[in-house]
C-alpha cells in the first residue's frame, strides 16, 4: 500500500484531542501510547490542560465527537486525493453516493472553476444528481454517455483484494451499473473502512436490492444457501421499509463467516427477485483511504 502524506497538521491537533481524551478517561499516563508507529507517535501531543474533572460522560463525548471530526477529515483527504489523481480534463466522471463523495463533488467543482475543466458528471442516485446540480456542474446520464473515463464512489467496507461492501446508503443498483460503464473505478474511504476481510469493520451485512413483491423468498433463499441472518431495512423517518431510488426494497444480509465472495455474488444475483448486491467484485482499481495520522494509503488488487 503506497502512502501519500497531506495537511498532517490539522490533523495532528485531532489526534492530539482524542488521544489525550483517551488518555485522562483511562489512564493518568502522560506518554504516547507504547505501540504507536512512528507515524502516529509524531502526530501524538500532550493536552495542554488535560480534563481532569470531567465526568467521563463528558469526556466520552469529546472524544466521540473528535473521533468524528477525524473521520470526516480522513474522507476529505480521500476523496481530494482521488480527484486530484484520476480527474483530468475532457472527461466523463461518474458521481458515487453517501457522506465522502460530498468532498469529492465539492473538489471537482473547485477544480472546474479553478482550472476551467470540461467535466461531465453522471450521478449513481437521487442524492448525487443533486449535488451536482448544488454545485453547478454538468449533469448527464448512461442514455448520453454510455461510457466514463472514471467514476469515484465511498464504500462500506474495503478488504485486501478490493473487494467492496456498499449500499449502505442503499444505492447499490445504479452505482454498480456506473462503476461498471467506467474505465477505471476509484473507491474513497476514511480509515474506518479499511478491512482484511469483509466484516471485520462493516457489521451491518451485505445490502441486497429486491423487488418488493419477493423480499421473502429471497430472504429464505439467501439463510439457506448461505446462513446467516437476512433483515428487510427499515426507514428511520418514515414507517416501513426504506425504499430505493428503482422503487424496490433492501435487505441487509449478515454473514457468518467469509465466503467465496464472486460466487456467492453470482449466486445470489440468480435468486428470482434479486436486483443486485452490495459485493462489488473484482471492480475497484484503487482504493484511497485517508488515515488518522493524515496520510493518504492507496491500495491496488493485487497481482495474481
Ligand atoms: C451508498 C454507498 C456509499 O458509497 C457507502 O455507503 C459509503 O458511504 P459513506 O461515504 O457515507 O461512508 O454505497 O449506497
């Protein structure tokens, strides 16, 4: 994995910040932690006034809302990374889904204003299409552009062989068809998201899109071929199941154990009723991810 390194100071402080919360919630210590790599010893700093009569209550929750702030800092640095290295002028890009992709659009609409770029933008979901009407860039379909240079998207979850868990903003369908007309699909993703093997961090299952009328079948198809547990998502604000930008439902699949995750893909494509999965196989042809310390670490399948 190679490492890019960028704005390692404003990251530095937030680090600094949930370290040193870590460190008065836990410990008196007033070291850097014994394991720390060298990379993150140097972003390590003592509090300058350590909390000490905080309740941990309140100290859990600077250091949750820090953790945050670090995890939103990592997706910019990713997503920065990934315009700046696959965007080139002339071109056609896809726009993924979710909460990274937002500081995607917001540096490609830089780049455009600032270096005048010809960028054609075709959108994975509602959600894209919006942000880039929001941020005045041209927007397109598969009807007129049928093939992209490149298309950027977050995931869910990223293992070894760059593999992908996504969905879990529930707009499989059309990012897969996107990511699937581009020549080179570029994944961006905070440091959270960076597994070994899938479910390792992403605990919530493999996001499933089916049409309404055969959530059940499918549902009772997947646990036997398969195990593990299926459950239809339901939406937050509204009563009964979310529905998907196609008009169809989601099911979340949670695994047991590690499959063969083409097979398994393939397999569960071929269930009566499956529009398609969150395993995005054999797709990614690099992955960004922005780390704690403020680096960049870029990951590529590896050679067979
Ligand atoms: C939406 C997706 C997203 O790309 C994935 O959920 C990552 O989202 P975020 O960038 O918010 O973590 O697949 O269906």
């Amino acid at each position: 994995m190679l490492c890019l390194r960028g704005r390692v100071s404003s990251f530095s402080h937030l680090a600094a910040a949930v370290a040193g919360l870590r460190s008065s919630s836990s410990s008196s210590s007033s070291s850097p932690p014994a394991s720390s790599s060298s990379s993150a010893s140097s972003s390590w700093r003592q509090p300058a006034s350590p909390p000490r009569s905080s309740s941990p209550k309140h100290v859990r929750l600077l250091a949750h809302s820090a953790a945050n702030n670090m995890a939103e800092e990592a997706k910019k640095l990713a997503a920065h990374a990934a315009v700046d290295n696959h965007v080139q002028n002339n071109q056609v890009v896809g726009v993924g889904s979710g909460s990274t992709i937002v500081y995607a659009v917001d540096r490609l609409a830089e780049r455009v204003r600032q270096e005048k770029l010809n960028i054609v933008c075709v959108p994975t979901s509602f959600q894209a299409r919006q942000l880039i009407l929001q941020h005045s860039l041209t927007l397109s379909d598969l009807d007129r552009h049928p093939e992209l240079d490149v298309a950027i998207d977050g995931a869910d979850e990223v293992d070894a062989d760059l593999t992908l868990i996504k969905g879990g903003g529930g707009c499989l369908t059309q990012e897969k068809i996107v990511a699937g007309c581009a020549k080179h699909f570029v994944v961006i993703a905070d440091f959270r998201k960076d597994s070994k093997s899938l479910g390792e961090q992403w605990k919530k299952g493999v996001p499933i899109e089916v049409i309404p009328m055969a959530y059940v079948p499918v549902s009772r198809a997947i646990v036997k071929c398969f195990g593990g547990e299926v459950n239809l998502r339901m939406a937050v604000s509204k009563a009964g199941p979310v529905v998907t930008d196609n008009s169809n439902f989601l099911l979340d699949w949670k695994f047991e154990r590690a499959h063969n995750w083409k097979e398994v893909n393939t397999a569960i494509k071929m269930i009566p009723g499956v529009v398609d999965t969150g395993l995005f196989v054999g797709m990614a042809e690099r992955a960004y991810f922005g780390m704690e310390d403020g680096s960049v670490q870029v990951r590529d399948p590896p050679v067979n």
